[in-house]
C-alpha cells in the first residue's frame, strides 16, 4: 500500500506540473494573438471612423 501511495502523489505532482505548463503556453499564446490582431483592429477602428467622416 505504500507503494501504491508514493506512486499515486507522483501522478498528482505530475499531472499538477503539466496542467501548469499547459496553462503557461495557453497564457503565452493569447497574448500574441492579442498582440498581433490589436494591429488589425486599430485598423479597422480608423477605417470605421474614416467612413463615418466621409458620410
């Protein structure tokens, strides 16, 4: 049974650690995509307002 025990919190560090790194690349991911489409909708925001100007 102790065996069974020590194997079982190794599973858990385990699983807890990838379910960080996970979260980590999750995390890192969103910000470039926010990064790289903030451009886009700037764009679009004076594109919008170049529209409402020219009406």
């Amino acid at each position: 049974m102790k065996a069974t025990k020590t194997n079982t919190t190794a599973i858990s560090k385990l699983v807890a650690r990838f379910d960080d790194e996970l979260m980590e690349i999750l995390l890192e991911d969103l910000r470039n995509f926010r990064a790289r489409n903030q451009f886009r909708k700037n764009n679009q925001q004076v594109a919008a307002q170049q529209t409402l100007k020219a009406a």
